[in-house]
C-alpha cells in the first residue's frame, strides 16, 4: 500500500527510513504544541481548544502533503505568523481574534487562487531578494523581542521605552538557562533540542515550586470555543487590508524558500533546479491554513525543520504522513502543553529569531540602496510591534533611496504598486 501511494522505491527510500525520518521532523518541530496555544491564549482564545486546532491544523497541513503532494514536508502553524496574529492584530490593532481569524481565512483562500494560476512565480520574481531577506531577518528580530518581553528579561520603562528587568528572578534565569541548553543540544546534533529544553525548564519549574502539575495525558480538550469562530464579514473591512496581505506574503515567501530548502536538502529538484509537483505543494499549505482558521488557529505552513527529517533519510509524503499522525497522538497531552510556562517558551522564540537572522548574511551591505531598507525593516519590526508596518517600511524606503538617488529603472511595477498602497494606508486610513 506504501509503495503504490508514496513510490518508496522509485526515491530509493522504505517504509522504516520514512517513518523514522518522520519521528525525527516531529521531534525538531514538535516544540509548536506548546508554543501556539501559550500565544494565541495571550489574545483571549481558549488554551485547551488552540492546543487542538493546533495538533489537528498540524496534521491536516501534514496528510495533505504527504498523500496528494508526496513531499517529506511537515506543516505547522507558522512562528512569526502567530506573533502577529497576537501582538500586532489583536493587542496593537484592536481587532478581535475572531476578525483576525477571518483574516488567516481570507489570506488562505487568496493563496489557494494564486497557487492554482501559478501567479506565485510572478510574485516572488518581482520581489526584490535584499527585500525578502530582510523581512525573514526582521521576523527574526521581532520574535526574539517577544521572548525577552515574555520572560521578564525586558521590562517596560517611562523614562527609555524598555529597561533590563530582574535577570535575577526565577523566570528570567530559566529563559536564558533553557536558550544555552537549546543551544548546546542542537551543537550536538541531539534530535528535538527545542522540545526537550522546554520540558526540561517546565520540569525546573515544577520542582522549585513555580508551576503547578495538572497531569500529563488526558482526552483532548473541546474545540468548541474556536471551531468555526472566524469573522470573515470582519476581516472584509478596508483597515485589514495590510494584515491581510502580511498574512499572505510573510506565508507566501516562507512556504516558497522552505520547499526549495527542503527539496534541495534531499536532492529532490529537477534538472533545471525546479520543484516538481510545486502547485500541489502550495495548494497543500493553502488548504491548511484555511482549513486551520476555521478550527482556530493562526496561518499554517511548511516547516524549514523539516529538513531534519531529509537529512535521516525521508523522500517521500510517509514521512509527513508520520508527522501528522504524532500531531494526531499529541492531541493526548493537553494537561502537558497546559502547564508550560512562558519563560520556558522564550528560549525557542529567541532561537528560532536567531535562526531567521541568518538570511542577513545576503544582503549586500556595501550597497545603501539595499543596506537602508533592510536596516529599516530591522529595526522597525520589533520596534513597531507589527510585522505588516516593518514590511511597509521596508517597501517605502526601498523605493524612496532609489528615487532619491535617480535609480527609477531599479523598481519594479510591482514595487512602486506595493509602496504608493502603503504610503497611502499610512496617509489615509
């Protein structure tokens, strides 16, 4: 049944090795179970029912890769995603979880139209690389801010806007002791660093007596309070418009450089260096997003930590299959996610920051006409709280420098479109 469905002999691969290199992408990625519902609870949505939109959006995303696209491609939903749907369209902006929802919704559904008219190419193309690697590396920066702010590494201040908090406190000390350990664990190649440091650091708490067990394994929790919840009508209103397209386009070029990532990483390319089967590959991470929004939870897309799975030996869709049936069994452990501290979480953020920052390494900064919009996107992400202003940033400054230095032939049509619409956003609304 395995052969005829995923072809484990024509990718040289077996039924053993798929499934391995499956436990071994979810131990890398698995970390999303905790991290997801402790966010998204941060905006008013019931923890137990994330913790289960999460799993099954997780899954769905998974199977739907595995059987139609039949690549070793785990998803998720998406960090940095997540970090805006909270911080920035619910606590900055204002707007229910349930609009912002609508959003993920709307944004899935316009994914889906471009991925079938192949219109994604054109995008992509027309984006500027020096643009694209600055908004990954600003992500970066921006949740890297949220873990020190959740830890109480960073504190609000009246007189300088942020101060150093008490790093002597349990929770601040146990951010950066769960940091170090992830950082030591991945330098020794051990499979799910990022999970094993959280639970360790729960553990931590628990034993000193700052966390309280409420048990490990239980039936899921209802999905009652976020299945189906969405407020498209909501979303449909012209101040979403941004959220909408950050949504898209931060989904849009991390799913694109993860497949060609992952597709690299396990020699999965054509001839001429295309992905083949990529339109049911986006079609895959379209479908779940949608599909993850009417369950209730923010965007969901392809994992980079897949590339961990590949490099034990998976080619084909079992070893995402595999992935989405230990999300499935991670529906179990509800009373575990429960219990998982902020401070313990805040070392994953930062370490995935820090692995999106690693984009920065090309960017030409011998060249101010790149150097400057990526430095604004850098610093104003964060700053901001907002991924859709940093990316608006980026757009207004990348062509502000070329007009101003009279490259005008340097900007694309669809650059000078994407920087008069923000400027207007900025202007009128």
């Amino acid at each position: 049944m395995f052969e005829k469905l995923f072809k484990l002999v024509e990718h040289g691969t077996n039924t053993k090795r798929e499934i391995m290199a499956g436990f071994t992408t979810f131990l890398t990625m698995g970390y999303i179970i905790f991290v997801n519902p402790s966010m998204l609870a941060m905006t008013g949505m019931d923890h137990g029912a994330v913790f289960v939109a999460t799993c099954l959006a997780a899954a769905i995303g998974c199977f739907i890769m595995g059987f139609y696209a039949n690549y070793p491609i785990a998803l998720a939903p998406g960090m940095g995603l997540n970090a805006f749907f909270t911080f920035t369209v619910v606590m900055e902006l204002g707007y229910t979880w349930n609009v912002a929802l609508g959003g993920v919704f709307i944004s899935g559904v316009i994914f889906t139209i471009l991925s079938i008219f192949k219109v994604r190419e054109w995008i992509i193309n027309s984006i500027p690389h020096a643009l694209r690697f600055g908004i990954a590396a600003g992500i970066g920066m921006f949740l890297a801010l949220i873990a020190l702010k959740n830890s109480g590494i960073i504190v609000a201040s009246p007189a300088t806007l942020v101060t150093l908090g008490d790093i002597t406190s349990f929770g601040p000390m146990m951010a950066v002791l769960g940091l170090f350990l992830i950082v030591g664990l991945v330098s020794l190649n051990v499979n799910g660093a990022v999970m094993i440091a959280i639970l360790v650091i729960t553990t931590l708490g628990l034993m000193f007596g700052d966390v309280t067990y409420s048990g490990i394994m239980s039936m899921p929790p209802s999905l009652a309070p976020t299945l189906a919840q969405l407020d498209i009508s909501g979303a449909l209103e012209v101040g979403m418009i941004s959220v909408i397209f950050a949504f898209l386009f931060v989904d849009l070029f991390d799913t694109s450089g993860t497949l060609i990532a992952v597709a690299h990483r396990g020699n999965l390319l054509d001839d001429d260096g295309n992905l083949p089967r990529l339109k049911k590959a986006l079609l895959a991470d379209s479908t779940a997003t949608i599909a993850g929004s009417m369950l209730g939870t923010s965007t969901t897309t392809s994992y980079v930590e897949s590339t961990a799975g590949v490099a034990a030996g998976g080619r084909t869709g079992l070893t995402a299959v595999t992935v989405g049936v230990l999300f499935i069994a991670a529906l179990f452990f509800s009373p575990l996610a429960g219990m998982i501290p902020a401070y313990a979480t805040a070392g994953a953020l930062f370490f995935v920051g820090v692995l999106m920052l690693g984009g920065l390494v090309h960017v030409k900064w011998d060249d101010l006409m790149d150097a400057v919009p990526v430095a604004v996107i850098l610093i104003t992400m964060p700053l901001t709280f907002s991924i859709a202003d940093g990316i608006a940033f980026g757009f207004i400054s990348y062509a502000a420098v070329r007009v101003f230095s009279g490259r005008f032939s340097d900007i694309n049509p669809s650059v000078w479109f994407l920087a008069a619409l923000f400027v207007a956003k900025f202007a009128f609304m």
